[in-house]
C-alpha cells in the first residue's frame, strides 16, 4: 500500500477517533485552559470558570451573547458559583483588532467591565458599525477618552490582545464565539447546552470531582 494512502488513511482514522470522543464525552476538553491569564468579572475562588472568546465583528458572537449568555450566566455569576472572563479574540475580520482595541481601551480607562462595553456594542449592532460610529457609542455611553491618554491605552490594549491571541491559537482555539467551562470547549452553544455543563461542573465541585 503507498505510504501517501497509509498516511491519508492515518489522518481520517484520528479524525474519526476525535469526532468519537466529542461525541462520547459531550465536549472537548482543554485541561489545563489557563484562566488566570484573563480578568475574572466575578469570584476568582468561585468552583466554575467560564472563558467567554468572542470577536466583536462576529455576528454568532452577537447573537450568542445577547440571545444565550445574557440569560443563563446571571444566574451563576451573582451568587458567586460561577466567574466568568470575556476575552476579545479579533479574527473574523480585518478590522477586528482595531474595535477590540477601542472598546478594551473604554474599559481600561473607565475601569468598567468588559462585559458591558460589549454589551454596549452588541445592541447597537457592532458587526455592521464603523470604527466611528463604534468611538461615537462608547464617547456618548462611558464618556469620551481624553486625547492624551489614548496612545498609551491603545498601545497596552493592543499588547493584551497579541499577547491573548497568541495564546488561544496555541491552545487550539481558531473560531468565535467558544465558551469554555472548566476546561470543556463549547462552540456558540445553546442557552441549555450551557446551563448543562454548567450545572455538572457545580456537580463536580461538590462532589470533589
């Protein structure tokens, strides 16, 4: 048999074998998925971490976000069962970056939470808002960033970023919107799916697992 089929054979087979796993333990999973690299918006010491990978050019994202996320992750967050970490991950378009460096830069300055400078774009549609109209929405939302603090800002929002997609894409993550709980990876899930894992994390946690 050639070597070049045995090798194709090869590749399907590990495939199959992955696509078993998924199947078998409901997600993939990253072990060792290092959440202290982000800021936690809740208990660090809380038994479920959620990371929240979303580009803010992606209309899933959006839709994930304010359709599923909204609505499952308060009922964990509050009470201190869950901390959650939105991570911008620019890479759906080619001014990705650039919105993800503005609305980090508003949240550094105003020291808000990610989460509601997203939010804030989400519903005013930002897969369809130019990069002024998004600066015109944050100015009139948080207030305006004063001029001679914007370099310094931008220029630390954009070494965040490098430094966070470096990471993800060496941890295997290569798409938005991922969520992943304690370790397992999920893609764009549905509000169940997640409030699934979610409550068997809790489980683990009570248990000792």
């Amino acid at each position: 048999m050639p070597k070049s089929l045995i090798s194709t054979l090869a590749v399907a087979l590990l495939a199959l074998l992955g696509f078993a796993y998924v199947a078998l333990s409901g997600a993939p999973e990253i072990g060792d998925f290092d959440y202290t690299r982000f800021t936690a918006e809740g208990s660090n010491t809380a038994p479920v971490r959620i990371a929240v990978i979303e580009d803010l050019r992606c209309p899933s994202c959006r839709r994930n976000h304010l359709d599923v996320l909204s609505k499952i992750l308060p009922k964990y967050t509050p009470s201190g069962q869950a901390a959650v970490y939105y991570v911008p991950y620019p890479v759906t378009r080619s001014d990705s970056m650039a919105l993800s460096v503005k609305a980090l830069s508003y949240a550094r300055f105003h020291k808000r939470p990610f989460s509601e400078i997203s939010v804030a774009l989400y519903k005013a549609d930002s897969t369809r808002l130019s990069l002024d109209e998004a600066e015109a929405l944050l100015a009139r939302e948080f207030g305006p960033i004063p001029a001679d603090a914007r370099a310094a800002l931008d220029e630390a929002s954009q070494q965040q970023l490098r430094e966070q997609n470096r990471y993800l894409s060496s941890v295997g993550i290569v798409s938005t919107p991922t969520v992943i709980v304690n370790g397992a990876v999920l893609q764009g899930p549905k509000a169940e799916v997640l409030a699934e894992h979610i409550e068997k994390a809790l489980d683990r946690s009570r248990h000792g697992g």
